[in-house]
C-alpha cells in the first residue's frame, strides 16, 4: 500500500518539529530567562540549559553566571506567576505627562519566575530565574520530565522568589550580644546588596545597591538599624527608608535583613545569653 503525498508530509513534519523540540532533545536550552540575586540586583540575560543529569545556567554575554545544579541536589522546584501595577513605569512618564504617567500605573505587568532550591557544599542554596512567558511551557515541562521533580505552580502570597515579599519595619529583642548582632547585620546586610555606610553608637546604616530588576526593584533604599541592650538581650529596630524620588519602584529590606541576621546568629558560632527570652 503506497503511502499519500499528504500524509509523507505531515509524518516528515511532525519529526522535524518533534527534533527541534527543546523537551525533546538531548540537551534543552532556552536564551531568554533572566538571573539575578539579591547581593547583585542588575539581571544577566542566560542560557538555561536542562541536560539528562542537572541544569545549568550560564552568562550569555558574561562569565557569571555559571552555575551546574545536580537533580540529586535538588529540593525543590517552584513556579510562581506574578503581578504588579507599573508603578514605577507610570511616575516617570509623569514628567513628560500627567495623564499618560496615570493610565501607565493603572496598568499591570506578569513576570514568571523559577526558583530551584537545592543543597551544595556550603549548605541549602536558591536559584531564581525570571522565564520568558513563551517559553514556560517548554522549560516546566522539559524540567519534570528530565529531572522527575516537580514543579509546584505557587501563588504570589507564597512567594519565593521576591525576598521583600511581606516585608516591614522591625523591632523585636533578640538573645545576642549587642557585638554579636552588629556582626550579623552586617553580614546580612551585604548578601542582600546594601553597602554598609555607617556602624557606630550602637547603629549599622547600609545602602542598596541599584539594579532596576523586576525581582528586587530599583535599588537605593537606606537601611537603619539601631541596637540597644535590653536585659540579658538586644532590642533591635530595623527601618528602610525608600526616599522621596522613585519610592513606588522602591522596597521594604527591613524584615529580609532581620531575618538573615538570625540565620547568622542561629547557625553561626554566637551563644545566646543565659537569662534572655529566646524565639
């Protein structure tokens, strides 16, 4: 029996499209995910590669990133759709227009978001990718099928990818040191990308740096923390100042540095006081 013309087609075009597939093939790579961290705000454009044994994700036009992620190491993977007014889009056009800047913020934006957790030899580690909407479906499907982890598709109120996510002033006693706790702020506050401008009289005060990423905002926030001994503890209050101009593209650190401060604390070799509450 002879095979139509229609039908030689269609099997010749279905392969092709099967072949150029990035699921399907050996190695699937997709060049328009964005990397960013806390500590370095500025997204890179990569390459997010999802071999038969890890991902990867590399520089496009840079040397950094360049990181290899086992899925042995992982887990867990999470998928996050997020929404948000351009609020920031919208004041500065206000320059130019009033009613244009207006209409702009009334408007909203998706971004999508990869986060992988996953363990190395310094410990638990994230990855946090923004995807290009187009190639979502390739990059979750092709990852549950290579790596046999699932994706868990979260809402924005789970959020893992924003670390300002549910942030604000803080001031709470903790049971360190005031000496222990200016070393873990600062600490923290350097892997969150805020320059420390001023430790002394019992304040750590550090700025952002700026980066205009859709994951950590504009930058340039002050951060103020002011530590006072309180019985066996310290009282700490932690405020962030936004500024005047451009503080809808602005965040709140407060509560990320806080809690990168206990991390250090918790984890570190920092003896909590006899006698002090603990959390």
């Amino acid at each position: 029996m002879k095979t139509s013309p229609v039908f030689r087609l269609t099997a010749v075009s279905a392969a092709l499209l099967l072949a150029a597939s990035p699921v399907f093939a050996d190695t699937a790579t997709f060049r328009k995910s964005h990397y960013s961290t806390p500590k370095e705000p500025k997204e890179t454009d990569v390459v997010l590669s999802v071999g038969d044994d890890s991902i990867g994700v590399k520089g496009r036009k840079t040397v950094t990133p360049d990181i290899q992620i086992p899925y042995a190491s992982i887990t867990k993977i999470t998928y996050e759709l997020a929404t948000r007014h351009r609020v920031a889009e919208g004041a500065a056009i206000m320059a130019i227009s009033l009613g244009a800047g207006a209409i702009l913020m009334a408007t909203k934006t998706k971004s999508h978001w990869l986060v992988i957790d996953y363990k190395d030899a310094a410990g638990a580690e994230n990855t946090v990718l923004r995807l290009d909407k187009s190639e979502v479906p390739a990059v979750l499907a092709g990852i549950e099928a290579k790596s046999r982890h699932p994706v868990e598709r979260i809402t924005a109120n789970q959020s893992t990818s924003n670390p300002t996510a549910h942030s604000h002033n803080v001031t709470q006693t903790i049971p360190f040191k005031p000496d222990q706790v200016t070393a873990a702020l600062r600490n923290s506050m350097d892997d969150l990308g805020c320059d420390v401008t001023r430790s002394d009289g019992g304040e750590v005060e550090c700025k952002r740096k700026r980066g205009a990423s859709e994951r950590t905002g504009a930058g340039g926030e002050k951060i103020v923390a002011k530590l006072e001994p309180e019985g066996a503890g310290t009282r700490v209050s932690i405020e962030t100042d936004k500024g005047f101009v451009g503080r809808g593209a602005k965040k709140n650190w407060s509560t990320a540095v806080f809690d990168g401060m206990m991390k250090t604390l918790q984890a570190g070799s920092a003896t909590p006081v006899e006698g002090a509450s603990k959390l």
